[in-house]
C-alpha cells in the first residue's frame, strides 16, 4: 500500500510546525475529505542574489498520505530559490516518495499546491523587489 518512504515521512514528520512572522504563507484545502494543509516559507537572498527559501514548515490535518506528501515538500523547497521551488510539481512529490497508491495521489495535490501559495503569497507581498530586480535585469542585458 504506502512505500516505506512514506510511512518514514508519515512517522517521523520534516519541517512540521509554524514559522512565526513568516514571508509567505499558504493553504489549502481538499473539499472531497476536508483536509487542510498550510506551508510557512521564510525567503532570503543567497549569495547570487536570488531569493531563496531559507525555512519551510507544514501544518497538515489530514491522511498519512497528506502529511507525507507535506514533509516531502518542505524537504525539496528548502534552500531552493524561489523559481526553482515553484516548479515543483505534484509528481515530483509523489516520485520522491517512491509512489503513492493510486487512490491517495489526490494527496500529494495539497503538498504543491500549498508550496505554491506561499510563494505566490510572497510575491504579492514583495512587487518592488520584483521590479527591481527585472530592472537590474534590464541593466545587465543593455551593458552587454
Ligand atoms: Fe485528504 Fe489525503 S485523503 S488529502
């Protein structure tokens, strides 16, 4: 049924709590079982000056598949910047976790989705950052 992955990341939960005054946050829900997910990201600029996911926690109340599902996400998004962590897909999330039954695949939608959210959510919080980083970028490509 669950891979041992799962029922590890079921057990033993990474990243799982609340980040106070976070940057971003996000949730989601499942209205077919009324699970509920939320994903508290803090960002930072690395060295290159990308802003990048520096601490990732989870609140998830729902099936073993969901809170897998939410400890896996937290684990590929930390640390990642903020482009790369977007792409993270539902897939990406189940594969990481060595597949899930065909049933609970559903699950693994919160987990993206929440991640989404919060990146989302932090960007719409931050649109000077983002101007002016593409006018930094603009910069750049005329100097060239
Ligand atoms: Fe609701 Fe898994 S059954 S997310």
């Amino acid at each position: 049924m669950y891979s041992n992955l799962v029922l590890k990341h079921f057990t033993n939960p990474k990243n799982q709590g609340r980040i106070k005054n976070p940057d971003g946050v996000g949730t989601v829900g499942n209205p077919a079982c009324g699970d509920i997910m939320t994903v508290y990201i803090k960002v930072k600029k690395n060295k290159k000056g990308e802003e990048t996911i520096s601490d990732i926690k989870f609140e998830t109340l729902g099936c073993a598949a969901a809170i897998a599902t939410s400890s896996m996400v937290t684990q590929l998004a930390k640390n990642k910047d903020l482009d790369t962590a977007a792409k993270i897909t539902r897939q990406d999330v189940a594969d990481e976790l060595h597949g899930l039954p065909a049933a609970k695949m559903h699950c693994s939608n919160l987990a993206a989705d929440a991640l989404h959210r919060a990146i989302e959510n932090f960007q719409s919080k931050h649109p000077k950052k983002a101007r002016k980083a593409s006018g930094r970028e603009k910069k750049r490509i005329r100097r060239r």
